[in-house]
C-alpha cells in the first residue's frame, strides 16, 4: 500500500511517499515555479506505482515557505535563478536524507519546468545521483537565460551581471564532464512557450557526444508547457531500462 507523509529535512517541507514494496529506486522530484510540493503528490503516487520511493521538497518562495508575486518582473525573474539555487545548495542535505531511507538503491532526479532545470543541475553537482529526467526543463541555462529576457519585461535589471555570473558558475551545460557514467532524460513539450525548447535540446545535442553518458531526449509535437501522462509513462519506462 502506497503511503504518503509530510516530513521536514532540516527546513526544507517536503512529502514522503512510500510504496512498501520491493523498491526498485529513489526519485528526489522537483517542482515548478508558482506549485507546490502537494501539487505533484499525484505525479509522486504515479511513481510509487511502479516501484519507487518518492521524496518532494518544497521550493523556497512556494507553498508554507512562502508565496511572492510571481508575475512581479524584474524582482520574480531573480527569484527564479536564485529559487534553482537554493535547490542546489539544499540538495546535498535531501541526498543525505534519501540514503539514510534507502542506502542500496539507485537514485534518481526527476522535475518540471523550474523543477527540470533543477534536476539537471542537482545531477551535474551531486556524485550520488544516478540519472535525471527532466521535463520541460533546460541543461543550457545561459541560453535559456538569454531566451527569458527577450520575451519579458525585465528592466531594469541592475542585478543582471551578479546574475549571469551566478548562471554561469552553475550552468550544467559547461559542466558535462561531471556526468561520466551517468544517465540523462529529456522530455520536452514541442510548442513549449513559456521555457524554450531549443536550449534544451543543444544541450542534448551536446551530451549525445559523451561516450560516457547515456542520453535520449523525447519531444511531443504540438505540445505546449504541460506534463502529460505519455511523458510520465516514457520517465518511467526509462527509469526501468537505465537504473
């Protein structure tokens, strides 16, 4: 029987569900700009369906960690970056948490939109994480970056420099040398016009030249910036094949 709890991981409020099975791995899912870690139970349930044991944290500036304007630009634009990472910084500490769960089983990184750019870099960062899939996300964040702020009124931007420098540092397509031995998934909505496909798919394009990465990148023609069933169905028959 699947169960699900709130936990607190330091600060960090995430759900906890189990599927009391023989668990096959761990997924660490990421949730999006404006949701909630409650908003993607249902996704979490889907994959405790199938085996494996789910951990949702919830986002700084979401939920109980507290609501913004997330239409109040340039201010929510900053939020956004400095939202993925936080991410980063708090994943080792959710890491830790899972392997204290489950020590001998693969772990995965799985997210949408704001929570697939996360995953990518949770992966490039943390040597513990076996594969990622990542859903409407982007690898290529200074490309995307660069895409976001032609389409959104964003001046001024007096933090543009410190931002980009911060994009930069973390950015997982500079960084694929850290995904030797590793897996990497990415499904993307072809009519996406809220996170811009083509970032992500240069940044699988450049991973499909690493002999040491397994890669595949699924894209959904006509789709635009939703999760659909398909895309959950394809994250875990991958999930199967690669962990």
């Amino acid at each position: 029987m699947i169960t699900e709890e709130k936990i607190y991981i330091g600060d960090i409020p995430c759900l906890k569900i189990s599927c009391h099975e023989d668990v096959k791995g761990m997924v660490i899912f990421y949730h999006g700009w404006t949701s909630t870690k409650e908003l993607q139970s249902l996704r979490g349930h889907i994959l405790a369906a199938y085996g494996y044991d789910v951990l949702i944290p919830e986002a700084v500036h979401h939920g109980e960690r507290g609501i913004i304007d997330y239409e109040d630009n340039p201010d929510a634009y900053l939020k956004f970056w400095q939202t993925i990472f936080q991410n980063l910084c708090e994943a080792p500490q959710v890491i830790a948490y899972a392997r204290t769960w489950h020590d001998d089983v693969p772990l995965t990184v799985m997210g949408h939109s704001m929570g697939g750019f996360t995953a990518l870099g949770v992966l490039t960062w943390n040597r513990d994480v076996q594969a990622a899939v990542a859903m409407n996300g982007s690898g290529w964040w200074d490309e995307s970056d660069r895409r976001f702020r032609a389409g959104l009124p964003l001046k001024p931007m007096d933090f543009l420099p410190d931002l980009r420098q911060e994009i930069s540092r973390w950015d997982p397509y500079t960084h694929t040398e850290n995904l030797e031995g590793r897996s990497v998934l990415a499904l993307t909505a072809g009519n996406d016009d809220t996170v811009h496909p083509m970032a992500q798919s240069y940044y699988m394009d450049k991973l499909y030249t690493l002999a040491g990465v397994r890669s595949r990148f699924i894209t959904y023609p006509g789709l635009k910036h939703f999760v659909t069933t398909n895309m959950m169905g394809d994250a875990v028959d991958w999930l199967s094949d690669v962990l």
